[in-house]
C-alpha cells in the first residue's frame, strides 16, 4: 500500500492533486527513513558511531529544496582526526573523486543542494556496497538499503514514475507532483496569565504531594517531585512524577483551580496520529517541563543516558488542552545527533504564523 494518497478535484480547465502523509520511521538493512506529516523525509545510514554519516533529505511539492551531506564526526566525538573528506573517499575500495563544483566543501563535511549534483553523486553510488575513508577503514557507509529507502521516499512524495524520482524514474514531468500537505494550524498562544502567589503556589503543591488523586502513582509521596504552572488566571497546571527511572520520570497532570476549594481534572496527551513500533495515541509525560510564558508544553523520553535516542515532543495550550505541536523521535541509538537534530513525524504552524499570512 502507498504511504501517499491524492484527491482529485477536476475542474473544466485544472486538475489538482494533493498528498496526505502518514508520518513514519522505518529501516531498510543499514538504512533508516523518517517522513512527517508534511511529507518531508530524511534518510540516513545507520549506524553513525563509526564517525561516517551520510544524510539524504527532501521536501514534498515541486519546490522540493534536495540536501545531500557527508560527515565525519558528530555532536558526540566532536572533531576526528583525519585528512579531508574529498580527498580520501573510497568507494567499493577505489578512490572516489565526484565533482564537487556544486557542493559546499569543508574538511569533514560536504554537502549539495543542487539537483543535478544530487543525481549525479547518487548515480555513481547507487550500485555499490560501501563508502569508506582511506585512513581510517572502520569509518564506512553501508549503502545496503539506501535504494529501498529512496524509493520509498519518491512513493510517500508522489513522485515515482516521474522524471523528479530519484529511484524509479518515468516520463511523468518533473513538476507533475502532488504538493506539500497543508500544516496543521496551531491555536493562537493565550495571553499569559498571572503569576502563581507564594500562598497559591504553597497551596498547590500541598494539595499535589497528599491529596490529589494520584492512585496509579508507584512513588511513596515523599519522594514525589511537584511542579506548578499558571495556565491562566484561574488555573494551574500541576505535574506530579510518579514513576522513576535511571533517567526519565513520568508524571501525571492535572488542570487545578488556583485557589481552595480545588478541583482538579486529570490531562493527557493524545497524538493526532499512531508513532511507529506502538498502537498507542496516547503519549506519557516523561520528563515534562512547562512554559506558562509560551504556553509550551514539553517532554524528552530518553532511549539510553546519553540521550541520543529517544522522542521529544512539543506541545501547545489551547485555554483547554494540550495541542500537538512538534513530534521528533530517534529510534537508532548510535551517538550521532542530539534531540535538537532528530527527525520530525509531526510538524505544525503557529496560529500568529498563519494569521499573518
């Protein structure tokens, strides 16, 4: 089954096609693709602890803005020694000398934007098995399954069978593509609300340590950790950890009135689509921090300590609830980028962005 789907309006003069894309992350032999909701995929060998990544990215639409990048080293290693990349590439063993007129050329980075450059570096790649440095033969790039996720790249973009397709090329023209879907749009940022007060704050955390319903909590309530947040004038936002890991804590949130008697109503957090490797839509919040300044809600699920692997979201105030912002997941633990870096399932735009449109 295509992970793109088109609808079709026709017109007496016009056809228009549009793409809905499933978010996913899936992994070809030595390869992992991720798309998001806007149709925009990045690939990447894994794994990238050897030092030597390459990154292969594209946008949906006919304005598609390709990026190709090698590098050697990551936030982790910081720089490797080593003589430059373009001089000391092997390809299958053989020295490998693209032409690099269109690429911007740094001693442990490369990349291109250019169309043709793209075609052209991946026409001498396609077919081989590994792509490696001559000084240090541990630093390689299987190229084994690549082709799958480049192909699954053009399916999910609309794009096979077209002269755009990197994989399985056809007639179609280049700018006979399905275009980016719409970004879901986000609720306008509320205004923010009045500061917490010492008595209410003092308050607050008394009711959240012994009386709130905290019955699914595995913690002893002494050693549970609370926060609060104002939501808006007349209610705040109290996160109470519950369970304790090496390092993540899952707390529960509760939309509580500011002042006695509380009410407090339980929140969660619901995707708007199903992640990869889960049947699950609704999301725990693991290592919450909330800004009342923002209305931004975010949580940072650790895969392992270093925290290179794992998923981060971000998440908006509606005056209500919590509305899915940003979704990124690393699923590859291998030392290579950090959460700031990891590809995105689910983007949006901000209410403030499209009311300036």
């Amino acid at each position: 089954m295509p992970y793109w789907t088109k609808s079709l309006f026709g017109l007496s003069f016009l056809c228009v096609a549009t793409v809905q894309a499933e978010p996913l992350q899936k992994s070809f032999s030595d390869w992992q693709m991720t798309c998001n909701n806007a149709a925009f995929c990045v690939a990447r060998n894994i794994p990238g602890d050897n030092g030597l990544v390459m990154t292969i990215s594209r946008h949906a639409g006919v304005n598609d803005r390709p990026l190709l990048r090698i590098d050697y080293g990551s936030a982790y290693s910081g720089e490797l020694p080593g003589g430059n990349l373009k001089d000391n590439l092997l390809i299958d063993q053989r020295r490998l000398k693209p032409d690099l007129k269109h690429w911007t050329v740094e001693p442990h980075h490369l990349a291109t934007s250019n169309a043709i450059a793209i075609d052209e570096f991946l026409d001498l790649v396609m077919e081989a098995k590994t792509l490696q440095l001559t000084y240090d033969p541990n630093a390689m790039i299987s190229l084994r399954g690549m082709k799958a996720a480049l192909l699954l790249m053009d399916d999910v973009q609309g794009r096979v069978n077209g002269m755009s397709a990197w994989i399985k090329r056809g007639d179609r023209a280049s700018w006979d593509v399905p275009p980016q879907p719409v970004l879901p749009q986000l609720p306008v940022v509320p205004s923010q609300p009045a500061a917490l007060t010492q008595e209410e704050t003092s308050g607050l955390i008394d009711f959240g340590t012994w009386r709130v319903n905290t019955d699914s909590c595995s913690l002893d309530p002494m050693r549970r950790e609370v926060s609060v947040s104002p939501l808006t004038d007349h209610k705040a936002l109290l996160l109470v950890s519950c369970e304790m890991g090496a390092y993540n804590v899952i707390d529960l949130a509760f939309e509580v009135t500011r002042t006695p008697p509380y009410v407090a109503r339980g929140l969660s957090l619901t995707l708007p689509f199903t992640p990869p490797a889960t049947t699950e839509r609704q999301l725990e919040l693991i290592n919450a921090e909330y800004d009342a300044s923002t209305g931004l809600l975010y949580t940072f699920s650790k895969g392992r300590g270093l925290g290179d692997c794992g998923t981060a979201t971000r998440w908006q105030f509606n005056g209500n609830n919590f509305v899915l912002a940003e979704y990124a997941q690393e699923s590859t633990c291998d030392a290579w980028h950090s959460s700031d870096d990891w590809p995105t399932l689910w983007v949006s735009q901000s209410g403030t962005a499209a009311q300036q449109r």
